[in-house]
C-alpha cells in the first residue's frame, strides 16, 4: 500500500508546473510570481539574489538564488497556509518522510535531514517559516540568510 501511495505522489509530482521550487533554476521565478498571482521583484545581496513575490494580501515568497542561479532557500509569511508542493517541488518528499524533529502543538514544527530543513511557524491568518537545503547554500553564506 505505501508502495503505490508513493508512485502516485511520483506521478502527481511530475505533473506539476515548472515553478522555481527549491533545489530548481532562476529561470522559472517568473513562473512562480504568475502562479502566486503575486508582484516579482529582485534584490542583489552580497553572496545572491532574494526573488520576492508579493501577493496582493501583504503574503510574501522569497526564493534565495545562488550566483550560480538554484533555488536554495525559500520563505514565506502569509495569512494562509502556503502551497509546499509549489515552494518545494522535489522536496515535498523529504518533508513528507522527513522525521519530525520539534513540534509545537498548534503552533509550528521542525523537519531536518542531512540535506533539508524545514521550519513553519504559525496560527491562524499568520503563517511564517523557511526551508533550505544545505549543500545548495553558496559558502560564502550561512544557513541565518534564509529568514
């Protein structure tokens, strides 16, 4: 039963929109902002870019970018609980199977694997958190860029 529960979230996966999801290229921010119906703007900061979406509710997506142009961090406060399949892409699977390792009852919890972290905070109409994966992170930068 398992067995077939993953190969239909496989599928499901793989017929997902292209969005600039964590672990994915620049190229596809774009697609993120049109998806979000949200406002795209981008920062240079020391070390990368910060892609911010701005929804037309105050919600905000920031996607942190390597020089190198992947996805290595994304954030997100909103009102609402955000869309992980779209912010994460390929990692839904890690917060899925990943094992809990903190949880705030009603309030927030901690998924951390050797290669994602995922850390959402929130109540509700205000939702907060972050998720990266630490081999993408330039090594310039710390893992504190992500907020």
């Amino acid at each position: 039963m398992r067995s077939i529960l993953k190969v239909l979230l496989v599928l499901v996966l793989v017929s997902v929109p292209a969005w600039a999801a964590l672990g994915d290229n620049v190229s596809s921010v774009e697609s993120d902002a049109q998806a979000l119906q949200g406002q795209h703007r981008m920062v240079a900061k020391a070390g990368y870019n910060l892609h911010q979406i701005t929804m037309s509710d105050g919600s905000v997506v920031n996607e942190y970018v390597s020089p190198a142009g992947t996805v290595f961090g994304v954030s997100w406060q909103s009102h609402f609980k955000p869309n992980f399949q779209q912010i994460l892409g390929s990692h839904m699977i890690d917060l899925q199977e990943g094992q809990r390792t903190q949880v705030i009852r009603r309030r927030g919890v901690t998924v951390q694997t050797d290669n994602f972290v995922f850390r959402n905070f929130g109540r509700m109409g205000v939702f907060r958190g972050h998720a990266y994966v630490p081999s993408l992170i330039p090594a310039s930068l710390t893992a504190e860029v992500v907020q």
